[in-house]
C-alpha cells in the first residue's frame, strides 16, 4: 500500500514541477512533505489492518504449494493484485 500511495505522490511532485514551477517550493516545502508522507503510511496502515484484521483476510501458506494465498471470499478480492 505505502508503495502506491509512493508512487501516486512522486507522480504529483513531477507534475507540479512542470506545470506550475512557481508553487513547486509552497507546496511541497519539508513541512507539507513530511505531512504527506507522515499520511499515506497512516493511511496504509489503516487500510490494511481493516483487511487483513477485520474483515479477515488472512494471507496464509497453504499445506503442499510454495506460494502464499489470501482467504478466497469477496471482501478480499481487494487485497489481492492477481487473478
């Protein structure tokens, strides 16, 4: 999760510095930076406690394969990046 919301903030930091250079140092001065970066892991973190805790979407090595797997119901079709 923190590697999206990473990269979802690198991508808005280019396109600030190329279209609008001139609100570049206000907007992504070291406080506001730290601010972001201080909530996308608060908000990684949350959403997948919710997942994997709450709505139980245990990520477990099944007896005889090599390779994890999430719980196979609807609510975790999110969590997964495959199928």
């Amino acid at each position: 999760q923190i590697s999206c919301f990473s990269h979802v903030s690198i991508s808005i930091n280019r396109v600030v510095a190329v279209y609008t250079p001139l609100t570049y140092n206000i907007m992504f001065s070291k406080w506001n930076t730290r601010m972001m970066i201080l909530f996308y892991w608060i908000l990684a973190v949350t959403v997948m406690t919710i997942m994997l805790k709450y709505v139980d979407c245990s990520f477990y090595l099944p007896h005889g394969t090599w390779f994890f797997v999430f719980k196979t119901n609807a609510a975790c079709q999110t969590v997964q990046w495959y199928e």
